[in-house]
C-alpha cells in the first residue's frame, strides 16, 4: 500500500483525516489499475481508497460512504489475513484478499476480484473463495 501512495504522490505522514478528493496528475508512471475513476474524481474520500488496485472495489467503497470506517477498513487491509504478493502491488493480480476479509466486507467485492486471489490459494491447494459460498453461509 506505501508503494502504491508512492506512485500516487499521496503523502503518508501527512494523510488527511478528512475526506477529499485527491487527483493526481496523469503521468506514465501511475500504472493504469490506479488511475482514478469517475466516481473517485468526484467524491470526497479517504485516501486509502485510492491505493486499492481493484477499480470495482474503490467505486463501491465510495458508494458506500459513511457505511464502512474508513480507518477500520485499513486496519484490516494491512493487519488482516489479506496479503500482496510479489514486487508489483499495483497489480491487481498480487492480491489474495484473505477469508476473513471476504467475510466481512463481501458487499463491496465481487467474484472477479476474488478470482485474482485465488490463484494463490490455489497454489497452497486450498479451496477458492467464492462469493455464493459466502451468501450462503451468512443466510443470503
């Protein structure tokens, strides 16, 4: 995630701790799974947000608004059961978004997010995560 505000230019020891909209330059080193959306264009938000790879993601966390802690959400991207693997984390391709994780925040991902991640359980044989399992264990 640090590496990915590098690329952005987003400042972490400075991030601020009310929602804004931040736009950053169209430069050819922000890797086209960053660039902003629309919806990021035009809605203020915390700028974790704008780090996340998954484009489908970072518009339904902006749909959401006040629905999801921003800083609880975080907290769970970076000392949760998710993890970025290899040296490209702005690939949405490195992520494997832990059960846990899938558990919680379902509403905003969808299967094609999860598909990413589980090559990675696949490569530890475990099963893959998929969102009708979920819906199905919590009574949806």
């Amino acid at each position: 995630m640090l590496y990915n505000a590098t690329l952005l230019s987003i400042p972490c020891s400075s991030t601020p701790k009310v929602p804004t909209i931040y736009l950053p330059f169209h430069s050819p080193t922000i890797p086209p799974s960053l660039l902003p959306t629309p919806l990021q264009s035009t809605t203020p938000h915390l700028p974790y947000i704008d780090l996340l790879p998954f484009p489908s993601v970072r518009n339904k966390l902006l749909q959401a608004g006040d629905l999801i802690n921003g800083y609880e959400m975080w907290n769970d991207l970076t000392h949760g059961d998710s993890r970025v693997w290899g040296s490209t984390p702005w690939e949405d391709n490195g992520w494997e978004l832990g059960a846990g994780f899938v558990r919680k925040w379902w509403w905003i991902l969808d299967q094609a997010v999860l598909d990413k991640g589980n090559f990675w359980r696949g490569v530890r044989g475990e099963g893959a995560l998929r969102l009708q399992d979920v819906f199905r264990s919590l009574g949806i």
